[in-house]
C-alpha cells in the first residue's frame, strides 16, 4: 500500500508542479489541492464524485464545444488548414478528468519520495547519459551559463532521460480539459499555444502527444512554456522537445537562464537546526533569506562534510517535513528551480540529482 501511495504522489507533485511557469496544470481549486509548494501534503478531499452533467456540462456537448474553440483559434490567426490537421482525431478523454480529479489524502516524507525517485541507478544513468550527450549538454551549458548536471537532472527527472514522455494526444486532452471547466481559461489558453506550435512547424499534428494535462516532450513543457522558453539547440530552425537532444537540453537550460539562474552557484545542502529553532523562519519568501553567516550565528551547520558556500550568500532554511524531518539550507537557484516545479520535494530531488551526476 505504502508503495502505491508513493507512486500516486509523485503524479500529485508532478500535477502541482504544474502551478509552476513549466508543468502542466495550475493547482486544482482548494477543495481539491494536490500538493503544497512545502511538498508532501495532499489536503481535503478529491471532487472525483462530481459529474460534468452536474456543472452543467455533459460530454455530449463536447463536439460543439470543439467548434467553439476552433473560432478562437482563428481569430488568434491559426489557419483552416492547422485546425483541419489538428482536430483530424480530436476526441474527449474521459481518462484524463480522472487523472485531474484523483487526489492523494496522504502524507509522503521526503525519505519516501527520494527512496522512489532517486535510487542510486537513476544518479548512475543519469552520469552515463551525461557522457553519451556531454558535447550537446555543455554547448547549452556554456550557451546558456547553466551546469550541466542540472540540466541533466531536469531531463533525467521529468521524462527518465527521454523514455517516458506522455502517449496522449495533446490537442484532444486539452480540448477536453477546457471543456470540464474548472480551470477553462488556463487550459484554452494551452490549446492555442499547442495550435501556434503546430503551425509555426515545429511538429506535425499528430505526432505532439504528452501528458494528460498537456506537458509535452522530454522536458515536459506545456505549451506556453514551450514558446516563451523553447529552444533551437542545434540551428535547424526548429525546436524539437521530442526526438532532438540538443532543443531538449537547450530548452531547459534557456528556462533556467531566464527565470534568473545564479552560474556557478549551487542549489543547497543539509543542514542541522539548533535545538529550538523557530518554525517561523523556514521558508522560501525572500523575508526570510539571511546570510549564509546570519544563519551560522543562529547555530546552522551543515549535515555532513560539504563547507556552507561564501558568508555573504543569500540563503533560505526549509524544513520539507516540519521540524520533525530533514533541514536543509538552500539558495537562489534552488528558487529558480522551484519555478519549474513549486514542491520542496522535486526542487531537492534535482539538487541532489545534479549533485550526483557532478560528483
């Protein structure tokens, strides 16, 4: 049981990762939340019981509801001849309302979810593929001023290196998720970029399959992202989060770069607290970043044999799993890196994904 509930969270965090500039959807309404950007908590109970029929929308509706979209496209410039390619199999996806209204009720330690998406086979894979793809990885490290072992981690991360990237149809489940109506406007506004993607020939209708909220290719970009952070990594004029390394790891390091990545600086590391060090002071707002020497004269010191960086060096303490778990002492990218995904949980699982790939 534990191992299912483990495996039901990491889908939860990647759904609420989605709140993020990156991932897939915006989180669910409070009464639906999956997970807080602290991690692990998934809260109040699924709407997995209320039927479309009851928000007054019945799949039956679903094919007009297509016809409607198709009118806003072309009035955000998208041709009769895109719109004929990519509804040519359009279709609702009952599945895919499933899979946004199955919420985990269960609490997952950070130990929990590192035993399940970290394993020591991931970190190894994870230096094989750097050397397999080491010159492409460091063209948009240096392009970019992004190390290479995160980028590595984001890609190892969010698709296992390029295997698992989503089999649905990206036009058909976000029709569908704009059709359901809870967040309408959020999922309309990703089916017009998916259509602007298309195209603008950067993939052919019916090979852009992803995600069932829509995240797309080996980075798992949604696709606002993919055009606001997509990027052209080996100069054929397309960008290709597919089927083409040097776009994937030039996308990601370009998100990165963009969203305000510190180069040659590092993500965190774990600390030990003082006994009774306040729960106030835990968190990622930027009122409560100290000095990496503010935090040492409030008796902060590292976990194990890694120096603490520079004094001067904006730092922030989170505390994942409460006072009762680990600590750990973090910086700006780990920031930067929560803007992919908002959880502790995934931020720390790169940090230390990139860590080993490095070491």
């Amino acid at each position: 049981m534990k191992q299912r509930a483990v495996a039901a969270l990491i889908g939860a965090l990647a759904l609420a990762g989605c709140a993020g500039k990156n991932q897939a959807a915006p989180p669910a309404p409070p009464a639906a939340q999956a997970a807080a950007p602290g991690g692990g908590m998934l809260s109040a109970k699924p709407a997995g019981q209320t039927t479309l029929a009851a928000q007054g929308r019945d799949p039956a509706e679903f094919p007009a509801y297509v016809e409607q979209l198709k009118q806003q496209a072309r009035a955000q410039g998208i041709s009769d001849a895109t719109l004929s390619s990519a509804f040519a199999n359009i279709h609702f996806v009952d599945r895919v309302i499933k899979s946004d209204r199955n919420q985990l009720e269960k609490k997952v330690t950070l130990d929990d979810y590192l035993t399940r998406v970290l394993p020591a086979w991931k970190i190894a894979q994870g230096k094989t593929q750097y050397r397999d793809h080491q010159a492409q990885v460091d063209a948009a490290a240096q392009r970019y001023g992004v190390q290479p072992q995160y980028i590595v981690a984001l890609w190892g991360m969010e698709s296992s290196f390029g295997k698992i990237q989503g089999k649905e149809d990206v036009i058909s489940a976000l029709a569908t998720l704009a059709f359901e109506g809870r967040r309408e406007a959020f999922f309309t506004k990703e089916l017009m970029a998916a259509l602007k993607i298309i195209q603008q020939g950067h993939i052919a209708a019916d090979q852009m399959k992803g995600s069932w909220a829509g995240a797309m290719g080996q980075s798992q970009f949604m696709p606002t992202s993919f055009l606001n952070y997509g990027a052209d990594g080996d100069g054929d004029g397309r960008i290709d989060i597919w089927t083409n390394p040097a776009d994937v790891f030039a996308s990601a390091a370009n998100y990165l770069a963009t969203e305000g990545w510190k180069p040659g600086e590092g993500w965190g590391q774990e600390v030990r607290l003082p006994a009774g060090f306040s729960a106030d002071l835990a968190g990622t707002k930027t009122s409560q970043a100290k000095s990496v020497a503010q935090w040492q004269q409030l008796g902060v010191t590292p976990a194990d044999a890694k120096a603490l960086p520079g004094a001067a060096t904006r730092a922030w303490i989170i505390t994942p799993d409460d006072l009762q778990g680990r600590a750990f002492m973090v910086y700006d990218n780990f920031r930067t890196i929560m803007h992919w995904n908002r959880s502790y949980y995934f931020a720390i699982s790169i940090g230390m994904m990139a860590d080993g790939v490095a070491g």
